[in-house]
C-alpha cells in the first residue's frame, strides 16, 4: 500500500460512524467497571479478553471513531496518539489539550482523559500498547536514560501513581510522519513479516520521539537558562553510584529543599527516585554485558542493600536480576 491509498482508506466513513453522524447509534458503556480517580467516578477500559492483542500483533493500531462522544475514562493500556489530519482536544487530568496535525500525545495507563467529538477531517489514530509488552527485548532498543525510557519504566512500576502524559510537537518532523504512514501501510495492507516489519517501524518512531523532545528541551531557552537543571542531571547520570543531595546541592551552590523541589519540578521525579533509576539502568547494563556477580554489581551501581536492590529492579522491571540475565543469555 502506498500513502495515497491510505490516505483514501484512512478517510473513509465506515457505516459505524455514519450511525453516530446521523443521531442513529448511541454509545453503551454499560458492560465497563467503574473506578473512582480522585474522587471522581470514570470509567476504566481494560484489555483483558481482549482479541486485539495476540502473540503475533503484540500492539495494536486503530482509527479513532469520528462523530462519537467518549465519556471520560482511563484505561489499562500505553497509548500514542497521533493526528493523521485536521486535530482533536482532549480533557487529560480534568484540563484541555490541543492536538493538532502531525502531532502526537503519549499516555500512560490509567491516566483519567476525555477526548471531544471528532470531525470528517479529523483522523486519529491510535496505537495500543499493553503493559507487558514492555519487555527486556523492548528496553534493550533504546538508550538507557532517554526521557521515554524513563516514562515506560514508570508506566510498569507497581505503585506509582499513572497521570503522566508527553505531547510532542512533531508536526514538521517529515521523517516521523513517514515513519508513522509506513506503519500504517503496514499494519493495515499486511505482509508476511508485518509482525516484524511493525516493531522495527515502532522502534524508529519511539528513537525519533526522544530527538524532538530533546530539541524541544533545549529550544526552551528562556526557561531553562535560568535553571541548572540539565547539568544537575547529567551529574547525577555521572556520579549516580555514590552522590548524596548534600554533595549535590554543594555542587550547584543550591538549597537541598530548592534542589529537590526543582528537580522534581521538571523531571517529575524526586532526587532519590533519580538516582535509584540511574542505578537501576547500570545495573541492567552490568547484569547483561559482563558476567559479574549480582552482590557485585549492586554493590558497585551504590545499593549497599542487596535486599532493596532485588525489590527495586523486580519493581523497574517485573522480574529479578538473575531471571533478567538468563531471559537475555
């Protein structure tokens, strides 16, 4: 399939929306659980017994309904959404956002949206990706201390509280839309390898994703020139196995309660929860490229608890460092 033929089949009105158009078809969420998210009642979708998602399609790609109106609700699932055309507001967190053209809005489970009534010429597109799809083979793609594989790494972490989202404005990114079209190409006039073909085409997309958001990081140059919070980060990212806060804060000649609050400010992470992630990452790179012993490598990442560090990676990753190991070997 070439793009012209998906624009044409992307636009077309199927007789299920032509239903919402006309008055004739009403929304029945009847069958879906309830939850309360801040003492407000919502509804929660979730993918079990689902058949979208499958051995050979791990995720799932769908065109938003146009003409519906979609109560609010959270859902158990990762979500990109990305405007093919025209664009679409969201209520996220109880406040609007606009996506516009070429732009792409990543959730996290659980996080409580509403997404206003489409137009004809607004096509949304939606890809589903569940939480255990999140794998070691999933994280071993990326660079270990991108801002996203930060956020999948919060997404599967039991207790944490999921209302994060990033909205990237890749509008004029020409090589992200390519990329995400021949996804779309893939997925919907499929090939023998599409499996294969659609997680590649995933991987360049999630790569691209951390570059715009990189630049769109440093394009905030008024904000950002009077914060030192990029050095600070990098910092931490260097001396992760033995930093303290008073050295840190001694280091940039700030406040230990300003340093933590600005951290967690722009990161949305508190300073100790940094660390434990940059410790948490060098030791997935010890554990999968040396042999040395897992006492060893806790100890060498700065967790003088061998306890607490096989309850912080099986919470990172949902499994132990020795499992970690021989799931990759």
């Amino acid at each position: 399939m070439d793009h012209l033929s998906l624009d044409r089949l992307i636009r077309k009105v199927s007789n299920h929306e032509k239903a919402y158009r006309n008055g004739n078809l009403k929304p029945d969420y009847s069958d879906y659980k309830k939850v309360v998210v801040n003492g407000q009642e919502v509804l929660c979708m979730e993918l079990t017994n689902s058949q979208m998602i499958t051995q050979e399609q791990p995720f799932f790609i769908k065109r938003h309904s146009r003409f519906q109106n979609y109560p609010i609700h959270c859902h158990d699932w990762i979500e990109f959404n990305y405007m093919y055309a025209g664009k679409c507001q969201q209520i996220i967190n109880n406040e609007p956002h606009f996506l516009y053209e070429g732009q792409i809005l990543l959730m996290d489970a659980n996080t409580v949206h509403k997404i206003e009534p489409l137009g004809e010429n607004d096509i949304l597109i939606n890809l589903i990706i569940p939480k255990y799809y999140l794998t070691a083979n999933f994280f071993n793609r990326f660079s270990s201390d991108s801002v996203l594989t930060s956020f999948f790494i919060e997404a599967i972490t039991h207790g944490m509280k999921h209302d994060r989202f990033i909205h990237f404005a890749s509008e004029t990114r020409t090589r992200l839309q390519y990329f995400f079209k021949e996804l779309l190409c893939e997925w919907f006039d499929r090939s023998t390898a599409y499996t294969d073909i659609c997680e590649g085409l995933l991987s360049l997309i999630i790569s691209d994703l951390v570059n715009i958001y990189q630049d769109s990081y440093t394009d905030r140059s008024d904000r950002y020139r009077k914060s030192p919070i990029v050095p600070i980060l990098k910092y931490i990212e260097k001396n992760y196995a033995n930093v303290t806060l008073t050295e840190l804060s001694k280091q940039f000649n700030l406040n230990p309660n300003y340093l933590s609050n600005l951290l967690k400010k722009h990161t949305g992470y508190s300073y100790k929860k940094l660390v434990i992630n940059q410790r948490i990452l060098a030791a997935d790179r010890f554990l999968l490229s040396t042999d040395m012993d897992i006492v060893d490598i806790s100890q060498q990442v700065g967790f003088e608890n061998i306890n607490f560090f096989y309850q912080k990676f099986k919470e990172t990753y949902g499994i132990t460092p020795g499992t970690r190991r021989k799931l990759h070997f």
